[in-house]
C-alpha cells in the first residue's frame, strides 16, 4: 500500500510541495538552477531555528546528566550487572532532581516528520496525482530525487564529487559533535577504564549512522541532514556557552 495515496498523508505532501516550489520560485532570481537545492537548505534553518527551545532543553539535559555523572558512577559501582536495579535507581535519581532523559534526544524526534516529507517529496514520481515537478530540480547536474548509487550508475557519475564532498562534511560534522559530546560527557566507569568490545565499537561508530543514511537517500534529504548537522554543531557550541 501506497501511505502517500491516504488523504492527510496527500495533503501534507501537497502542501509541502507547493511551499518548496513557492520558495524555490523566490530564490530563482539569486540561485538560478539550485534555488530548489537552497529551498531545501532554507527549510531546514527556518526548522532548525523553530526548534532552538528544544535545543536549549537538550542542552540542559546535558548539563544535568554531567552534573549526575558522579551518582550514576556510584550506582553502577554498586549494583553492577544487576540492570534491572540499575534502571531503577537511574529513574529514581532523575526523578528525584527533575531531569528528562528524553530531552537529549527532542530535536531529532522533531525534525523526524519533516525529514520524511522532504524524503516523500523527492521520491514519487507524483503528488495527488499530479507530476511531481520538483524532481526536476538540480544541483551541479544533479536530480535532487536522485541518490548517489543512482549517480554513479547512470550518465551523471563524473558529478557524483558533489554527494561525496557533502558527506565528507557530514561525516566531519558528526565527528566534531561526537567529540565535543565526549569532552561535555564523560562517561565514568567503576575501572575507570575505557568502554571495551562491541560497546566500544557502538560507541565509537553509531553517530556516523547518519552518514550511511544520507548517502542511500534522494540528494534534497541528503542536504536536510547536512545542513542540520552543521547548524546543529555551531548551534550547540554556543548554546553551552550561552545555557545556564
């Protein structure tokens, strides 16, 4: 079945349709053939900064959980592989010193519905049954409904350098962030040693998840996620500075 077909699911990629072609039209007169790709780039900050009050509450989170570190080290000492009393005593701290350990995780819950538009909105060939115009929008050559598998297996592989070069900036991104998130977070163990084996390996490699997503997605999502991440690591490095 065909989610796109239900109504509410048609209205919302109409609707969304129709604001991207508005914005695209807007930014002709400046970016010409990529105003579609700097459409999506602009929805994604104008999203983005809808959400900074979440960003300040995940950041916040954050400082909570640091300033709980040294008491969720002590309650690992103590109950060790006991997970069950673990869990238990980890929710009876946060509750007791009103802490949301979902808060971290808010601005990308958000961002989820407006992510899978623009994914919906690059990926069907029509909306409402009527042709979707916006796949006939470009970037260096480049269909936004295009992913990078289906550039390199098709005429247009000498432009694939522009999903790449996107990636790497991604991936560069989603490192920074990894690292400044290790450096606001450590994590405390009762060795004091480092997380070894698979937890180590999924620690290490999870945040780069998002990487692989953008690669196998239509260009116009890859560009939401990219743009998101680097707005989110210049967002973030200011919101501790600035969040008390």
């Amino acid at each position: 079945m065909d989610l796109s077909t239900l109504p509410v699911v048609s209205t919302l990629l109409h609707a969304g349709a129709d604001l991207l072609t508005s914005l695209t039209a807007a930014l002709s007169p400046v970016a010409g053939s990529a105003a579609a790709a700097l459409a999506v780039v602009t929805l994604t900050l104008v999203v983005r900064i809808v959400l900074v009050p979440l960003s300040v509450l995940q950041v916040r989170a954050e400082r909570d959980r640091r300033r709980l570190a040294p008491q969720l080290a002590a309650l690992r000492r103590r109950y060790g592989s006991d997970t069950r009393r673990l869990q238990e005593a980890v929710q009876r701290l946060y509750t007791s010193e009103r802490v949301s350990p979902l808060a971290g995780c808010l601005p990308v819950l958000a961002q989820a519905p407006v992510l899978s538009l623009v994914y919906a909105l690059f990926s069907h060939a029509s909306i409402a049954g009527v042709a979707n115009t916006l796949l006939d929008a470009t970037l260096a050559g480049i269909p936004l409904g295009h992913t990078l598998l289906a550039v390199v297996a098709s005429p247009l592989w000498g432009h694939a350098w522009v999903v790449l070069v996107l990636l790497a900036v991604l991936a560069v991104a989603v490192e920074a962030s990894r690292r400044a998130a290790a450096h606001w977070n450590p994590v405390e163990r009762p060795s004091g040693q480092p997380a070894a084996g698979a937890s180590a390996v999924l620690v290490r490699w999870a945040p780069f998840v998002s990487v692989v997503f953008a690669a196998v997605v239509p260009l116009a999502a890859t560009l939401y996620v990219v743009t998101s991440a680097v707005w989110a690591l210049g967002e973030r490095a200011v919101l501790r500075r600035l969040v008390r």
